[in-house]
C-alpha cells in the first residue's frame, strides 16, 4: 500500500461511513451481459474484520455501502448477505451519495472512507475523508492524475481481482490499531464477538438508486 498522504492515518478516527465502488474493486471488472461479476470470500471476510474492529474501537457499527453504476445482482446478493446498511445501483453521479448521507445520518462528507478505481468515482473520491483507489495497470496515466490532484490518500499495488479489499481492510485496521485484538475476537469467538454479530444481523440493507438526483428506495 503506497501512502501519499501520511497525515491522513490520524484520520482514521474521525470516519463514520464506509463506501465501496463495485466494479474493479471487488472483481476484476468483467461481468456477463446480464451483470452478474464474482466477488471473494478473502474480501468478505476483510469487511467483516474491518466493522468489527472498528466496533471494538467506537462501540457501534460504521454505515457500510456499496455503489454500482448498474443493478448487479452479485453486489445486491453480498450486501444483504453481509447486512450492509446501503445498496447504490444505478447511480452514474456518485457524489449525490455524500447528501444523502449528510441529510438521513448526520455524516459529512470528511467522515466518509470510499474505495474505488475508475473515473466515474471521482466526483465522490474528491469530498470524501479517506480516499483508497484500487489498482489496475492499464490505468497508469489516471492514477498519476489522481495522485497529482489529491483525489487519493492511498492506493494499492493488488487490483480488484486479487483481492485489493481485504488489504484495504487489514491496512485500515492496521492504522486504527486495532487489527490483533479484531483477529483475537473473531477467533475467540466469545461474547464480544456474538453482540457484534447479532447487532451486525440486524441491520437492514436499504436499496437505492437515482430519480432526478435524489436517491430512491429501489
């Protein structure tokens, strides 16, 4: 992980929501004509880790969501599966994400993490807190502009398909401090982690996507 800003690990503390980009950061990018993509365990079980460790360390689960430019079934499976509080499908103006945050969960924009990779994730990358861009290799030319501009606070050396969300996660966990004792619950598998995961359970993932720049129930 390349940290181009080392001041934002103090920021850590300060995020409240936690957005993925689907496409190329969950999978390689490709997906059949129907929309279906894959996604790994590895990261699943990353973002599992990292909202449990900052449970551990807030005592209260971060707002978590995926975005993606067009109805995937695979990321509407995984987002209830993994009880995500969002769901964004059909969104092609991303930053409108940011209001709806502000307006329904009192989360401004500084106090997002949003991982992402292509330009469409731009206009969201800009106002966001902490900003992790995920690599791909044929994308030399945007990542140098992106770092240039300040768009990013990090980016990867894995790309969407090898599995760039779970060393997301364990980074951000490292900068918390908090990653061994996230580890140790989750093995132990005690009290602490059940309350997490109940409380994870109930959480119910709203879907939405855009009517005349407003986020609608999908």
């Amino acid at each position: 992980m390349k940290v181009y800003f080392p001041e934002k690990l103090d920021h850590f503390s300060n995020i409240k929501a936690i957005l993925f980009d689907w496409d190329g950061v969950f999978h390689s990018g490709y997906k059949n004509h129907l929309g279906e993509s894959l996604y790994s365990e590895a990261d699943s079980m990353g973002l599992n880790m990292l909202r449990l460790g900052y449970y551990l360390k807030n005592g209260d689960i971060p707002y978590t969501g995926i975005i993606t430019g067009e109805k995937n079934p695979t990321a509407h499976y995984l987002a209830e599966r993994e009880h995500l509080n969002g769901l964004f499908y059909n969104v092609k103006d991303k930053k409108v994400i940011l209001n709806f945050l502000k307006e329904q969960h009192n989360i401004e924009p500084n106090q997002v993490m949003f991982v992402f990779d292509d330009i469409l994730d731009l206009s969201l990358a800009q106002q966001s807190g902490i900003r992790f861009m995920v690599n791909r290799d044929a994308s030399k030319i945007l990542k140098e502009l992106v770092a240039h501009e300040g768009w990013t606070d990090f980016s990867t050396h894995l790309s969407g398909d090898e599995h760039a969300v779970r060393a997301i996660c364990e980074f951000a966990l490292d900068c918390m401090t908090i990653f061994k004792e996230t580890i140790n619950c989750r093995v132990e598998y005690g009290e602490v982690y059940q309350t997490y995961f109940k409380k994870r359970q109930e959480i119910h993932t709203q879907k939405m996507t855009v009517s005349d720049f407003q986020l609608v129930g999908g």
